[in-house]
C-alpha cells in the first residue's frame, strides 16, 4: 500500500510538471507571435516610407525635368534674339511670349524705343520659399534637396529694346551646387551670369581693373571671369562661386553663341553641379585667359588709350597727399585717400557714384601713381587725369585706379581722354 501511495505521488508530480511545461511553451509561443508581428509591422512600415519617398522623389524629379525643360526653352529664345540682332518687333514678340514686364520706375518710364523688360523663372511649389531659394548654408535640409532631387533655382532674362531695335540681353542661372570650398560639400551656390555690355555703359565690375585690361587685350571684344562670394552673412552666409561673361555689342555671333551655353543638365543631375560646370566654355575661357595673359604691363600712351576706352569714369582731381593708405581691410588694395574732385570727363553709369567732393581710390601698387606721358611720379596739390574703375561686391561698392590710368594734365592728355568719351569699349 504504501508503494502505491509513492506510485501516486509521482505520478501528480510529473503531472504537474508536464502543466508547467505546457503553459511555458505556451507564453513563448505568444512571444514569439508578437515579435513577429511586430518585425512585419516596422518592415511594412519602412516599405511604405520606403514607397512614399520614392514617390516624391520620382514626382519632385518629373517637374524637376520642366522646369529644366522652360528654362532651356527661354535662354534658346533670349540666344537667338542676340545672334539675329533682332528688331523691335521681335524683341516684344518675346516679351508677349514670356509676359517679361518693364522694368523701368516713374523717373524713365518705358517709351516705344527705349524700355528694359524683366523676367523672372522659379519653381511653383506648395513647399515653400526654402526650396525655390537657392541661398542656402548648408545643413541636413540641404543634403535632403539634394536627395530628393530638387535644385533650387532662379532663371532671370533681361531685354532691353534702344532706339527701336534690341539694346541688350542679359541671362542669370542661380542654383544650388557643391564645391565652393573646394571641398566638394552641398551649401552651395552656383550663379552663372552672361550678357551684352549696354553701349555706353560699365564694363563688368566683377574683376579687378588691371585683370579687366590684360583680358581686354586678348580680345577687346567680351570679357569672362569667375570669382568667389559670400551672400547672406547676416544669416550665417552661403558660399558662392560666380561665373560670368560678357560682351559687346561688336562681338562676333561665335563667341557670343559659344559664351551663352549653360549646361541645363545641372538642374536635373542625380548630384550637383560643381563652379566648372555650368557654364563650361566661360569657364575654360577664364582659365585660358589667366594662361595667356601678360604677366605685367608697361605703362605707355598706347595702353592708356585702351584703359581710358574701358575706364568707368575719366575724372580730373588733385591729390591731397600721394601716401598710399593701408587697404581698408584683407582682400582689397592700398588707397589714395581724399582725391578732390575738380571736373568729370566721362561720368559713370550712376552718376551718384561720384556724388562726393572727395573719394578714396584702390591702387594696386606704387608704380601705378606714375603717370605714363611723363614718367614723374604724381605730386600732392596738383591736377590729374584718372582712369577709374568701379568695383562691387555683394556688399559694397568702391573705386580703383586702372594701370596706366594716371595722366599728366595736359592738352594731349585731356584731348586723348575726350575722344574715348565719345567712343568708350564697346
């Protein structure tokens, strides 16, 4: 009997023993159903994310391509209207075409032969001012944009119509792009800027003068060049590179035709665009220029002819003192301080530009403040001819003596100036 009780006993033992074993591999099982449940929940989920992104992207990249596809269609229309030398009548065919407005305040409205007209090309997007602004600093959001596909930017078209034909056509490409710090890094800019000089009008202040003339030397007939900037500082600032070309209204229709073809893929490729790129025959140019160019310049009568043909004011002053001041800060050149003003031979395009009795002028070294008639170096309290050039940056505007661009004050000097009033570079 008492066997039997044992026998029992052990078999309730292993009985319960099998329960708990029952309900442990129950409770696992059901683990192991919400683990999997939960691993294709978060693979649906990232497939659907995966899907939607995909989506946009694909979306964004579609109006992307036409975008690119009217800015091409609008720089063909503005090249063809400059290698025609188009007439009125075609000009504000263009205009009509486009809806350019006029571009001009209540002081010089627009008349029938003489108007400027402005055209402005951006993305229509519901997603708001940062994706159609192609300032940017950098940053996620940036590497996003660039993901997804999109290239801020901003196509502008200037025509200006002087005394009933075309006057002048000017076509800007601001976009993001990589590279400014020649790093290869997204935050970047890229401005492409091509144009006709407007006779009678500034040569490009984007170069300093002495560059400007070796350039003009080459061919006096356009002028290229790049340069890097820094737009919104007060916002942390967004690195820029410029690359622009511009030409007279004598230049060849080859030259033009070649120095207005931007590369529009930039808009559309699965990465941005570095500086080279977008305009790749100005930039070529640029960097053949600067090869070919002479080192140095001996200042002679002949050179000051060609510097008094590009100069953006022709100016007779008197220095007070011919110390030349330290540069107002890293970048710039050495100043002639306080030049008096005494009479204005060729005024600049704005003429409030030399409003002032006295301004402070760059000059890029000693040897420019001997004149080339003479070969005396100039003396404090008497009269000269100076050759300026008026530069700019985003910032501020100031101006530099062109090499060569001192002159004796004399009958020959003052004739000689008069006549390149009368018939400037263009």
């Amino acid at each position: 009997m008492l066997a039997a009780k044992d026998e029992n006993s052990a078999n309730g033992q292993s009985g319960s023993q099998r329960k708990l074993a029952t309900v442990s591999f129950s409770v696992t099982n059901s683990h192991m159903r919400l683990l999997r449940f939960v691993k294709r929940a978060d693979l649906a989920i990232a497939m659907s994310v995966a899907i939607i992104v995909a989506g946009v992207s694909i979306h964004l990249r579609i109006e992307q391509y036409r975008f690119r596809r009217q800015a091409e269609r609008l720089l063909s229309d503005v090249r063809e209207l400059e290698l025609e030398k188009a007439d009125a009548a075609r000009v504000r065919f263009v205009v009509r075409k486009w809806g350019f407005e006029e571009w001009r305040g209540p002081p010089t409205p627009c008349t029938e032969d003489d108007c400027m007209y402005r055209f402005q090309l951006v993305r229509k997007t519901a997603l708001g001012r940062t994706f159609t602004d192609p300032f940017a600093s950098g940053g996620p959001a940036t590497v996003a944009v660039e993901w997804l596909g999109l290239r801020p930017t901003v196509v502008q078209a200037w025509l200006q119509i002087r005394a009933n034909a075309l006057g002048s056509v000017f076509f800007s490409l601001d976009t993001a792009g990589r590279g400014c710090n020649g790093q290869g890094g997204l935050g970047c800019t890229l401005m492409g800027h091509v144009g006709t000089k407007r006779r009678g009008s500034s040569w490009s202040a984007y170069d300093q003068a002495d560059i400007n003339l070796k350039h003009s030397l080459l061919h006096p007939d356009y002028l290229v060049g790049t340069f890097p900037a820094l737009f919104n500082v007060d916002t942390g600032g967004s690195p820029t590179v410029v690359i622009w070309a511009e030409f007279s209204s004598d230049a060849n229709t080859a030259d033009v035709s070649r120095l207005m073809q931007f590369d529009l893929s930039c808009l559309t490729r699965f990465r941005s665009c570095k500086e080279r790129h977008l305009l790749p025959t100005v930039w070529a140019q640029s960097a053949e220029d600067t090869r070919e160019s002479p080192k140095s310049l001996t200042c002679t009568p002949e050179l000051s002819k060609r510097v008094a043909q590009l100069a953006d004011a022709i100016v007779v002053a008197r220095p007070k003192s011919v110390e030349l001041s330290s540069p107002p800060y890293d970048g710039r050149a050495p100043q002639l301080r306080d030049l008096e003003m005494v009479n204005v031979i060729r005024k600049p395009e704005y003429p409030r530009r030399l409003a002032l009795p006295n301004v402070d002028v760059d000059v890029a070294g000693p040897e420019m403040m001997t004149p080339a008639d003479t070969g005396s170096a100039i003396r404090a309290s008497q009269e000269y001819v100076f050759l300026l050039q008026y530069r700019s940056n985003p910032n501020i505007g100031w101006w530099a003596l062109y090499p060569s661009g001192a002159l004796s004050f004399n009958d020959a000097s003052l004739a000689m100036v008069r006549e390149a009033a009368a018939k400037p570079a263009d």
